[in-house]
C-alpha cells in the first residue's frame, strides 16, 4: 500500500515537472532559433520573454473549441490523448539519479522504445478523424516515416546496452561513471552510434528535416490542422514531450546521465543540462536545413540508415564478445 | 479548362483512384494568392488546374483614368516585389511614343535602382523558396530570415533615395523624381560588398547541401523546346537554355554601357533556375558598381519637375516598352490619344507568362514538388492578375 | 550532382555529413552575431532624411499665416483622391476653407508635396499615428497643423523637388556625359 503510494507520488511530482519543462522547452527552443536568425525571441513578455509559455498556455487554454461538422468525433476527440500517453509514459522508466524513478524496470530501454512507437496510433487517429485531405496526407507520410525509422532508432539504442550488458537503464548509467567512460568517447563505435542516435531521434520525434508530417508550407500543419484550443495544446504537449524524452534517453545512453563533477544530488542537474545539450543539437539541426521529400526519407531509412545500423550494432556484438 | 485539353495533361495512370486536392488560395506557400486544384493519385500528382484572378484590382482600367503624371506610382503595385522595374515599363512606353530623351544620369540612376531592385527581389525569391521547402518551422525559415536581413539593406538605400521602402514612385516621364543624395553612393558600395559576402554564405549553406540538392535537382525539368513555346521569359528561360535577356537583346536605358554576363544554364530544372538567379545577384552587384562609377553629371529629367497633373500631354501613337524584370519580361503596351490620360494601357505580366508553364512540369511529380516548382517559378500575383 | 538521395551508401554519408558540417556551420556563424532587431518604442530607427511620413500643413516661417493657398493642385494630382479641399477667397491671397485627407487611402507617394506651388503641405519624418477608430485618420485642416508642428519634417517640399527635376535651361545637350558644363544639384560621388 505504502509504496503504492509513493509510485502515485513520485509520478505526480514526475508528470508535473515534465510538463513544466516542456512549456519552458518551447521558450529555450525559440529563444536558441532566434539567435541562429539574427534576432531575438519573445523578449515581451515577461523579462526576456520568462512568461511567454505561460501566455501561450492561457491562450490556448481559453480558445474555442471547434470541432469539424463531418469529424468522425470519436476517433477525433481521442487522439489527442492516445498521442499524448505514450509520450508521458515513457518518462516513467527514466532513471533521474540512482534509485529515483518511477519505474526502473528491468528492461527499461525496450518499454521506452516500444510505447514511444506507439504514438503512430494517436497520430493516426488525429489524421483521420479530421476528415480533412492535407491530414489524411500527412499522416499517411508520416506512418510510413514513423515505422521506417524505429528500426534503425531500435538498432542504434541497441548499442549502448551492448555495451553494458543489461536492459535496466539505470544499469545503462552506472557503466558510465566518470567521463572517459561515456560511451559516446567509446572508439569510433559511440561516435558513430551517438550520430545515427541523433538522425533517427530527429526521424522518429518528426523534426526537420524530417517533418513531412507537418510540413507547414505544404499541408499547413498536417494532422493538426483541424485541432484548436486545448486539444491542440495537448499535442503540443506530446509532441515536446517526446522530444525531451528521447533526448534524456540520448543524455542516458551516451553522454553518463547523472555523472558530473559535485556532489551526487547534483545529479539529476546533471542529467538535464546534458538532456538539454542533446536537445539543443537537434534544434540546431533543425533550424538549418531544409525538408526533403518523403520518398527520400524512406530512401535514407532503408538504403542508408538501416544497413549502417545494422552494421553498427554486428560490429559491437563482435567488439564486446572479444 | 475544357476536357480535351484536361486529357492532354493527364498521365494515364490506370486503376487507382484519384484525389483532388485544392491548394487554395489561402495557402502558406502559394507565393500569393493563387489556387491549384490537383488531382492527386497517392502522393502523385496527376493534373493541375490553375485559377488566377484573386488579386485583380483593375491596373489597366486605372491607368485610362491616371494621367501619365500619377501612374508611375501607382505601376509599382504590379510587381509589388520588384516595383522599380514595373515603373521603368510604363514610363519608357509614354517615353517611345512621346519621343522624349531622358538624360543619361536619368538613365544611369534608372540601371542603378532596377538592378537594386533586382538584388531585392532575388533575395526574397531565396527566401520564401527555402521557406516552402524547409517549413516555417525549420531550416527554410533560417534563409528566409537572413535574406530578408540582406533586402532590408537594400531597401535602407532606397528609402534614402526616395523615402519609401517598397513602392518608390522613383521613375517619372522624362527621368526620374529623385537624385542621389550626398554619401549614396559610399553607402550603396558598402552595401554591395556586405551582400557580396553574404551571398557567398548563402551559397555555401544551400549548394553543397544534400538535402538541398535532393529537393531541386532533376525537379520540374522544362525543355529547351517547351520553354519557347509556352512563352516564360526571365530567369526561367535561361535555366532552360535559350540565352535570352532583353538587357542584351534589345538594350534600354544605357544598358549596352555596362559589362556583365548573361547566366545561362542547360538542365531546366529549379536547381538550374536557382544558379541563374544566383548569378544575376552577382552581376547586378557589378553593374551597379559600374553605374556608380561612371555616374555622370546632369539633369535628372528632361521634363520641368510636374506642377500640375495634366502636364504631360503625349500625342498620338502607340508603343510597347519592355524591361527585363526580376521574373522576366515585364512589358507595358500604351496606346496615347495626344491627351494628359492614355487611352489604352495594357500590362504584360512577366509571372502570368510564367504560370502557364506550371500545368506542364507539374504533373508526375509528387506534393512535395509542387511547392519546390512554384517557388522555382517565383510568381508575384500581382503581375499576374493586375 | 543530379544525383538521388540513396543510391550509393559510402558517398550518401560522406554526401551528408558534408552538407551538414557546412550548414550548421553558416547557422553557428549566425548564433555569434549580434542580433539585428531594433527595440521599438524604446529604440527607434533612424529615418532618412527623405522618409515619406505623415501629411502635414505647414505655417510660413516669416508671418506665421499659413502656407496653404487652397490652389487644389494637390487635390487633382492625388492618384487616389484623399484630398478634397475648398477655397475661401480674401483680399491679397487666397486661403482654404476646409482641408481634408483620408489618410487610410493614402498612398504616401509624394506627389502632392511635388505640385504644391507654396510649399504648404509636406510629409513629416514620422508615421505614428496608429488608432483603433478609423475616423481619427480622417485628418482634417487642424489636424493637419497641428502634426505639421508635432514632427519633425522631412526634407522634400515642393519647390524643393521641382528644383531637382527640372533641367537648368544653359545646356541644351543635356544627354552628354560628364564632361557637359551643367551645374545642377546632386553630382557623383
């Protein structure tokens, strides 16, 4: 019972803190953009633009709610929350220092990759209950992109817990104590591997130059073009979610999580900037390329990515067994 | 468009069923407002059905009502992005029938700000292609951003010449309305080596890129042959090989003083384009350079500066004046009745032309394409529908 | 490089890697340079002296009458006829009666300042006058003063541009270049 409760706790306070980071995500995001283009962010609002998420978030909290007449209103009203959930759920198996989680399960690393998959059910479901071509588009690139690229994420995730020898996550962090040791300074195998992490993280979460899914300038938003109001926001939401989430997960597998110069509760500080780190190379990534067509991103997936993954993870097989 | 014509363009495909999908007039990157029904088959598309006329707000029955004293203003609304070349059309047509010299500082003033003009509108050519391409939310708007950075540069200088940014009302009948101030020139220089440098960045962060390179190359390919029948002009005819610019052909306003090359190149396809217009950024740097040096003294008008509106009087006659805009060949017919207001006037929109090649390079290539050919083709619809 | 996207492994990567080294480098330029934005209302632009801003009516530096003549040259030239004017005959010169300019339908093309014969109406350096009712750019003859005294003029009045356009009448081979013994205004740099 007691420690029923401490789980009910600890994922309160987890839950809660996720979505506080994602809105300010959002902030440092545009801020970190802005600066890449000559110019400044929200600087309004707030000093320095500190209350622009929370603008956003009123905002949104407090638009109509407008639901397409011909919507399939099930399917519509249900997918905001089937693509959030996933995205949530894959915080619960993040170790944040040793011993403090929420569920540091034994395969850890294979229920985060595999509920993480499971957002293309929610996305789905958004695109088709809009009733609306430019969504019905979009999602079917974006099920097509999704599912190509969770094998090479898979396979290059694999990498690490090779390396390790355990699922457990927690497992995963410990094997990198200090900074020698980061898997990433691993010879050529953690390089090679954090560069493929990086291209299928940004593949997988629909960044650019991967994001046909919302391909603003094509299909205006995608699958999120017939959502206003909180809905919308809870999209948002997901989708932030998950990209923080799989730059934690990045932060865990190569960079030595919780390790870090100071005392150990410094940890979990530790554990964010080097999320944050990951986070700002693939927004960085983000704001300087243009999209590419999604039958040459199923190009790169299947002749590209996949192979060398493949061969990534065969050559550490080979590595660790000698 | 009639059937018989709807089945030359359409593939046959046989068997799967077909989408039409409307890229409506509100769309973010229909360069305007434009409005293509496609008729998709998966993510293929089949047809393109184009309707134009969302921005029409009658040039032509205003310039039978504006004297030739008031229409120069109003001309830069045409071709909102490259006004100064639109202004250039109207003023050398009443110029031609009136027989009217225009003064060679006039006309080096008038090479100076089309080929500013130039290096603005291509800036924001770069900028709204790699917008559609790389998403509002991307690495397209990055580009957009720094070369709206770069325009706003050039933009400074001509608000210093004539005190307004985007429509200038800089030409007049005779010459032009406004000579340079003091310390122009120094700054107009200082601006070109920054743009020069820049483009250079440009350069380096779109060509060398794959993924660049994978969205544009081999993408909206239009023949030699089909670029002359169809009747483009500009920029995307000498991506398609015929080596023509109306600078060279038929050279107006002293451009035959100045040395600069003609970029031409053979593939037809948007990369092709793309290195046209990135040339000519190149040479418009230079030939401003040279207009600059060899600035020469005198009036800038031939005509008293305009004290009432019926003041100039252009007698019977008619002439078509072209210039070679920014999107091609921007041409203004007149037909003048001796009185202060002409009797016809007839705009010959450079993008109008340009859009009757989209039904035959669109079809066979994906959604995604569509955006990369538009932005290629770089309308402005207000050239097109005036 | 008319070359599709995975076609060949080893040169795809290298391919790649190359495009995204030099990009993100161009990106990472950029994040080190100073910002260009411009804090308005708290820093303003500077304006050139030649800014096509608000309209204006001015008073005559001298005696202080104003400079308007109510000649309706301005009215006719208005592309867009915003202004409507009304004249009041007196002894030694004329005056106008009531001066309107709808500002919402200006173009701001400055021919009116160029015809005005006694410089009466000119633009100001400044265009702030947002409002949230159309009716205040409804500019009336009072309004029109009292911005011509709010903000600072800009440079071009009538006479002002005429000089500069008109060609002097000593050279009547005005199209020689620059060995002509013209004197005008504004020479090359």
């Amino acid at each position: 019972m007691l420690s029923a409760i401490y789980f009910f706790v600890v994922g309160f306070i987890v839950l809660n803190a996720i979505i506080g980071m994602v809105t300010y995500v959002t902030l440092l995001e545009r801020k970190f953009a802005a600066r890449m283009q000559s110019r400044i962010g929200p600087y309004r609002v707030g000093p320095h633009g500190l209350l622009q998420p929370i603008a956003d978030a009123l905002k949104l909290m407090m638009k109509e709610d407008v639901v397409p007449r011909t919507a399939d209103r099930a399917v519509y009203n249900l997918a905001p929350i089937v693509f959030l959930l996933p995205c949530m759920l894959i915080f619960a198996t993040l170790p944040f220092a040793p011993g403090l989680g929420v569920a540091d399960l034994n395969i850890g690393i294979l229920f985060f990759l595999a509920v993480s998959a499971m957002e293309i059910v929610g996305l789905f479901m958004g695109g088709w209950g809009s009733n609306n071509k430019y969504a019905l588009l979009s999602v079917m690139r974006a099920v097509n992109q999704i599912i190509s690229y969770d094998l090479p994420f898979v396979f290059v995730a694999l990498v690490p817990v090779l390396l390790t020898g355990s699922l457990k996550l927690s497992d995963i962090a410990a094997a990198q104590p200090d900074l020698l040791h980061w898997f990433i300074f691993y010879p050529v195998l953690g390089q090679l591997a954090f560069l493929a992490y990086i291209v299928t993280t940004l593949a997988a979460e629909n960044r650019v130059p991967f994001d046909i899914l919302e391909a603003e300038s094509e299909l205006i938003a995608g699958f999120r073009v017939e959502y206003s109001g909180m809905k919308f926001a809870l999209i948002q939401l997901g989708e932030y979610a998950h990209v923080i989430g799989t730059s934690f997960l990045g932060a865990l597998l190569f960079l030595g999580a919780w390790g870090g110069p100071g005392p150990a509760w410094l940890g979990p500080l530790w554990f964010l900037l080097k999320a944050m780190f990951v986070f700002l190379l693939v927004t960085w990534i983000r704001w300087s390329f243009v999209r590419i067509r999604v039958d040459q991103i199923l190009a790169i997936s299947w002749k590209l990515l996949l192979p060398f993954s493949l061969l990534l993870l065969m050559a550490t097989a080979v590595v660790v067994a000698w | 468009m009639d059937l018989e014509s709807r089945k030359v363009l359409e593939m046959g495909y046989g068997g799967a069923e077909r989408l039409t999908m409307n890229m409506g007039p509100q769309h973010p990157s229909s360069h305007g407002v434009f409005r293509a029904i496609l008729t998709l088959e998966g993510e293929t598309v089949v047809a393109v059905d184009a309707v134009i006329g969302y921005l029409h707000r009658c040039h032509e029955k205003l310039g039978e009502s504006l004297t030739y004293t008031q229409y120069p203003s109003i001309a830069s609304k045409t071709d909102y992005v490259a006004a100064m070349t639109s202004e250039l059309a109207y003023v050398r047509a009443a110029e031609i029938i009136g027989k009217i010299d225009v003064p060679k500082r006039a006309q080096y003033l008038r090479v100076v700000a089309a080929e500013l003009q130039r290096i603005a509108s291509h800036c924001l050519w770069l900028g709204t292609w790699c917008l559609d391409m790389g998403g509002a939310l991307g690495g397209g708007a990055t580009v957009f951003l720094y070369c709206i950075r770069e325009r706003e540069d050039v933009l400074d200088l001509f608000e210093a010449l004539t005190g307004a940014r985007l429509l200038y009302g800089l030409h007049q009948v005779g010459g032009v309305r406004y000579d340079i101030p003091s310390e122009w020139a120094k700054k107009c220089r200082a601006t070109m080596d920054k743009i020069d440098g820049r483009i250079s960045e440009f350069e380096e962060m779109l060509e060398s890129n794959a993924f660049f390179l994978a969205r544009t190359v081999g993408i909206g390919v239009a023949s030699r042959e089909l670029a002359q029948e169809v009747g483009i002009s500009g920029p995307l005819l000498r991506g398609s090989g015929v080596n023509y610019d109306i600078r060279r052909a038929e050279p107006y306003s002293s451009y035959e003083d100045f040395d600069f090359k003609v970029p031409v190149e053979d593939a037809g396809d948007c990369f092709a384009r793309y290195r046209v217009r990135m040339v000519e950024f190149r040479e418009s740097i230079k030939i401003v350079r040279q207009a600059l040096d060899g600035l020469p003294a005198g009036p800038i008008s031939s005509r008293p500066g305009v004290k009432s509106v019926g003041q100039v009087r252009i007698p019977k006659g008619e002439a078509y004046a072209r210039v070679e805009g920014a999107r091609g060949e921007v041409g203004c017919y007149l037909i003048a009745d001796g009185s202060a207001k002409p009797y016809r006037m007839k705009w010959r929109g450079a993008s109008f032309s340009n859009l009757a090649l989209l039904p035959h390079i669109i079809p066979g290539h994906k959604v995604a394409d569509v955006v990369a050919i538009m932005g290629s083709v770089d309308p402005v619809f207000g050239e097109v529908d005036r | 490089m008319a070359r599709a996207l995975g076609q060949s492994f080893w040169r795809d990567l290298g391919d790649l890697l190359g495009a995204v080294r030099r990009a993100m480098g161009v990106t990472l330029l950029n994040f080190i340079r100073k910002p260009v934005t411009v804090h308005y209302p708290e820093e303003k632009r500077v304006y050139p002296d030649r800014f096509r801003g608000l309209l204006a009516l001015t008073y005559d530096k001298e005696t202080g009458e104003e400079n308007c003549i109510g000649c309706r040259l301005c009215e006719y030239i208005c592309p867009p006829q915003v202004i409507k004017v009304e004249m009041l005959k007196a002894e030694k010169r004329n005056f106008a009666k009531t001066f309107t300019l709808e500002l919402y339908a200006c173009e701001f093309c400055e021919l009116c300042v160029q015809v005005c014969p006694t410089d009466a109406i000119i633009m100001m350096k400044s265009f702030d006058l947002a409002t949230s009712d159309r009716r205040e750019l409804l500019l009336d003859k009072d309004r029109l003063h009292t911005i011509g005294l709010q903000f600072d003029p800009s440079w071009a009045t009538g006479n002002g541009l005429r000089d500069m356009q008109t060609p002097p009448k000593a050279a009547p081979a005005e199209h020689a270049k620059a060995d002509a013994p013209a004197k005008t205004e504004g020479k090359a740099e």
